[in-house]
C-alpha cells in the first residue's frame, strides 16, 4: 500500500509577487508563506508536497514533464495568465495524464471577459476560483480525502 502522496504544486506567471501584488484582488499573503502552510499540513496529512512557480510557460511545461518521472500523484495548478491563452500546458497535463485541480485566487468569471474562458478547466478534476488562497487549501484537502480512500482500498 501507497503511503505517501506525491502533490506538486504549480504556480504561473507574477504568482511570485503575491502579497505585494494587486493586494484587493490577490490579498496580502506571500508566495513563500502559502507554501510554508502547505508543507505544514502537508506532512500532517502524509503528503510530500513539491512546489515550482515560473514566469516562463517552458518551465511549467518542463516540470510538468518532469513529474511523471517523479512519479507525483496528483497537481494543484493556478496557470495565472496562462490558464487564458496555453493550449501547451493543457497538451502537457494531457500527455502526462496526471490528476489535477486548477486553482484561483479570484474569482475569474466575475473579472473581464478574457479571464471567463479558460484552457485547462474541462480536463480537470474540478476548479477553485474566487476563495482566496484558501482554494489551495480545499484543492489540498481534497486529494487528501480522495488518495487515502483509494489507496486504503489497494
Ligand atoms: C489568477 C487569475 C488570472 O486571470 C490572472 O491572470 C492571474 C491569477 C488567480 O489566481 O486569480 O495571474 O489565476
């Protein structure tokens, strides 16, 4: 039986400036203390939780890639800009066939109209939008009841 969960966490382009960033929309939390928090509970939970953030759609695609081999059992994905406009990260998170949950800090579909359609959303297990960074938190906890129940079941 499986147990340690694999969950890496993806984040895209200007996540890193979370906490100084548009603080009304994004809120005042930084980068590092959400995945701080994330660890925590994390290891609680018996889940290792691996984290990349990148401006460049490349490097998203790379460490996509790279968790297959790295054998990570579900991803929590916020694309940022990206979930709009690359159809090379849903080719990436199709081609790796790993579960995922997207995640977004604001509410997309109460922004402009260009934030309503995203890439990624009808090949994910479900999508977080509008609860803050909280969002992490269920998408987290959800992976959590829905792998131990399926390992306990092996
Ligand atoms: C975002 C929403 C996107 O539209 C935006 O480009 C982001 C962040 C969110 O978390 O609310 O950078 O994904």
């Amino acid at each position: 039986m499986k147990n340690i969960i694999n969950v890496l966490v993806v984040n895209g382009p200007n996540l890193n400036l979370l906490g100084t960033r548009e603080v009304d929309i994004y809120g005042n939390t930084k980068l590092s203390n959400l995945i701080e928090n994330m660890q925590k509970k994390s290891k609680k939970n018996n889940i290792s939780l691996h984290h990349i953030q990148s401006n460049a759609e490349h490097v998203l695609i790379d460490n996509i890639h790279k968790a297959k081999d790295n054998q990570i059992d579900y991803i929590i994905i916020n694309p940022a800009a990206f979930t709009h406009t690359s159809i090379a990260i849903r080719d990436a998170l199709i081609a790796v066939n790993i579960p995922f949950i997207e995640v977004h800090i604001s509410n997309i579909f109460s922004r402009e109209q260009f934030r309503s359609h995203s890439w990624l959303s009808d090949i994910s297990q479900g999508v977080i939008s509008g609860l803050g960074i909280d969002g992490y938190y269920w998408a987290l906890k959800t992976i959590s009841n829905r792998l131990k129940y399926k390992f306990e079941l092996k």
